[in-house]
C-alpha cells in the first residue's frame, strides 16, 4: 500500500486541489484598514516610522476610503490626531473633532464605506493617557467613563457603523452601551478591545498620533503580556457588558489568546495586527508579501473573523479580491 504522504503531495502539487483542502483563507471583506486622520493637514504626510502608511486630511481620508471600498475591503478604523490636546482630551468628545469631521465626510461621500472610530483618549489629552488624571498622576478610571462613553455617543452622531473602545478602562463597555441606548443608538455595535497587552509593538502608532504617555506607561490599565486567562476573563466581562465584537491585540505575539477568546466566547473576533508588527514586516529584508499573507492566515486560523492591518490594502491587492 502506497504511504498516505503520496497522495497528500499531490494534493498541495496541484493548485486547485490544494485550494480545495485548504483549510484558512483571507480575503479583502475579512480585513480592515486603519486611517489616521488629522484635520489640520491637506493631502497626506508620510509616517517615518510606518513605511507606506500616512497620516490624512479629511478629503484624502474620503479618497482612502474610497480606496478601501474599491479593493473589497470590511472597512475602515480611524484614529483621530486633533489640532490641540488637553488635560481632558476635549477634541475626543468635540461634534467637530477631526474624527467626527471624517466620519461625516467618508458617509457623506460613500455611505457604504464601513466606518469604524477608535474610543480612546490618549491621541487628545496632552498627558498621552487614555483616561482622566488624579493630582497624583494616577488614571481616574470611573470619571473617565463619561468622557468615553460621550465621545462614543458623538461618533455614532457622526454616523460611525461600529465604535471601538481601546482605553481599558474597566466598566466603559456597559457604560458605552447604555450612553448609546439612551441616546438613540441602540443599533451601533461596539467592538470592544477586549484583550489588550501593554505592548512594545505599539511605538510607531504612538509616533503617529503623538500619544506617548509623558510619563509613567500604560501597565495599570493595558494588560501583562503574561497572562492569558486574565485575556479570557476580560473579553467574558465585555461580552457580559455588551460587546458586539472581541478584540486581541497585537495579534502576532497572541494567537493563542484568540483561539481562546473565540473559543470561549463564540462571539465574533477581530484582531488588531499592529503597528510594530506592519513595521517589523516592512523594514525587513524579507519578502513582506508573503510574511504579510502568512501572518494574516495564522491570524485567521487562530480563529480570527476579522483583522485590522496597515497591509489591508496591499493584501486585498496580492489576494486578487
Ligand atoms: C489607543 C490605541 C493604541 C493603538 C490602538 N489604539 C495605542 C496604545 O494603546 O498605546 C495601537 C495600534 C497600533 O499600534 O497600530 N489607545
């Protein structure tokens, strides 16, 4: 009798027959493009630490989006970089703030663009945390929670189809969600980043938007990359809370956290391929194609339905979708 390998060689010889048994795929719908927006700037000025990614004017935002759409992707994250930063992050909340001015615009110009707006307030406090500060420095987690949950409420305003929550502050989902509810939003879905590692991998996004803390980090709310059941345990409380979507972040050095969280959620889950893993793959002297498509499937078959990636475009391009 022939060894079983014969015949599975055949099967990964042969393209449509390997299609045929392949188990992962990725395709545009699957991926999201992060956007940062920046009013105060016309056109589009490359970000050093990001080869081929820029930071956007609103009407070159509506030409990305644009872009987006054509190349069959789910959608896009817009990240706000405001005109002026404060104690408080008052552009974050603002009906004018430069998200809420994207947004609009991108609807305006293609409502079928999928909008997605990240909830935070670290790229508008002049601290660079993403909550309200003590006297002593430290973060103010439940006076925080109004502020997030109004600028979640002005986003959705704005026309936003999902709002993402990425501060960590304990408790904002539920408290998002019923600012939405009594608002008049009960239909907008949030996407919650629910197991989110205090992470080296987010310097370059953090030169982008200029929201590296002045002092101290991000270890009191962002989680230790050590633990994976406390992964588990947030993303069950956000569910509780409700969240419509889980996110893992990064998701290169947490493929198991989000088999785990999908497995013991079955909730949708979509994972954040970050900053510093777009640029660990761009400056490399390897082929950033196919370290790209590779990432993205393990990211799939860790059971990701959804990953937002700097490649998102390059990858719709690559696949042919
Ligand atoms: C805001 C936020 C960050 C990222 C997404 N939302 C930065 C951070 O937590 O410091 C990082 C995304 C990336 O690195 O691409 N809180």
């Amino acid at each position: 009798m022939a060894f079983p390998q014969t015949r599975l060689r055949r099967l990964r010889r042969t393209p449509v027959l390997r299609d045929i048994v392949r188990e992962t795929d990725v395709r545009a719908r699957q991926l999201m493009l992060p956007l940062f927006v920046e009013a105060a700037i016309d056109g589009h000025r490359p970000i050093e630490a990001l080869p081929g990614v820029s930071r956007h004017g609103i009407e070159s935002a509506v030409a990305e989006a644009a872009e987006a759409q054509e190349l069959g992707l789910g959608g896009v994250v817009l990240f706000g970089i405001p005109s002026e930063k404060d104690e408080q992050g008052s552009e974050a909340w603002d009906d004018e703030g430069v998200v809420q001015l994207a947004t609009r615009a991108i609807k305006a110009a293609h409502p079928d663009v999928i909008v997605v707006t990240d909830v935070c307030l670290c790229e508008y406090t002049s601290h660079g945390h993403c909550g309200l500060l003590r006297d002593d420095g430290s973060v103010d987690n439940d006076r925080s929670l109004d502020l997030l949950a109004r600028t979640a409420v002005s986003h959705a305003r704005a026309g936003a189809d999902l709002v993402a929550p990425s501060d960590m502050m304990d408790g904002r989902v539920g408290h998002i969600r019923g600012e939405l509810d009594s608002e008049g939003f009960s239909d907008i879905p949030i996407m919650a980043y629910s197991a989110k590692h205090a992470s080296g991998f987010y310097d370059p996004f953090r030169e982008a938007a200029g929201s590296t803390p002045s002092f101290g980090d991000r270890r009191a709310y962002q989680m230790d990359p050590a633990n994976g059941d406390e992964a588990v345990r947030e993303a069950l409380l956000d569910v509780e809370e409700g969240a419509d979507i889980i996110m893992v972040k990064p998701a290169l050095s947490a493929l198991d956290l989000i088999y785990r969280v999908k497995q013991e959620t079955r909730m949708p889950v979509a994972a954040y391929q970050v900053s510093g893993e777009y640029a660990m793959i761009k400056t490399s002297s390897m082929d950033d194609r196919r370290l790209a498509l590779e990432t993205l499937t393990a990211i799939r078959r860790a059971g990701a339905d959804i990953v937002i990636t700097y490649f998102a475009k390059d990858a719709a391009r690559w696949l042919g979708t």
